[in-house]
C-alpha cells in the first residue's frame, strides 16, 4: 500500500531512529551526508509523486542538507528537532512523535 508519503534523513542512525514510529509501508530514505547528484537523483526516483518530508539534524551539516533538498523538492514538508538533542537517532521518542503528529504526516503514529 503506497502511503503517498517519504521522510528524507541523513543517515541510517536516523532511519533506524524514526522507523520505531513510522509504518513499513512509508519509506525513510538516508542521504548519507551531503548528498550527490546521483544521491539526489534516487531520492528523485523513489519520491515520485510521494510527498516529501524532510526532517534533518538542527546543526550546521543538517542545515546545509536541507537546503539542498529544498532546493530538489521545493514542496516537502520540513520537520524539526531541538538542536540540544544532537540529532534525530538522539531525539526521544515521545518528541518525534509528536513532530509526526502535529504536523498532520501521520496522524496514526501509535501512542508511546
């Protein structure tokens, strides 16, 4: 089943992170750092017509991460954490969730 949605990260630590909350079925993409062209021509690929969302670390690489996203998916949705949690794979639970939720990208995350 096609979710109509891809969260774009920066590294598999962040995948592993959020996919504790997020359904299989809603692919969690890593850019594996500053993305390449070709990186960012598979996120291309695997978007589609899926709405992106972008929830990169609140540092200085995850700021220059997103900017290059932004510039590639104008459209996503933005999601954030607090810098003082070091990153998503850092952030607890109960505030991704949250993020999730609030933001309308999955209303059915399941209740920590």
């Amino acid at each position: 089943m096609d979710t109509g949605y891809v969260i774009i990260v920066e590294g598999k630590n962040d995948r592993r992170r959020l996919r504790q909350l997020v359904p299989e079925d809603i692919p969690i993409e890593p850019t594996y750092g500053v993305p390449s062209a070709e990186r960012l021509d598979a996120l291309v690929r695997i978007a589609r017509d899926r709405q992106v969302i972008i929830f990169t670390d609140a540092d200085a690489s995850g700021r220059r991460i997103r900017r290059i996203l932004r510039d590639v998916f104008p459209e996503a949705i933005n999601l954030y954490t607090k810098p003082s949690y070091r990153g998503v794979e850092h952030t607890p639970l109960e505030y991704l969730a949250d993020r999730l939720r609030r933001s309308g990208v999955l209303d059915d995350v399941a209740e920590l």
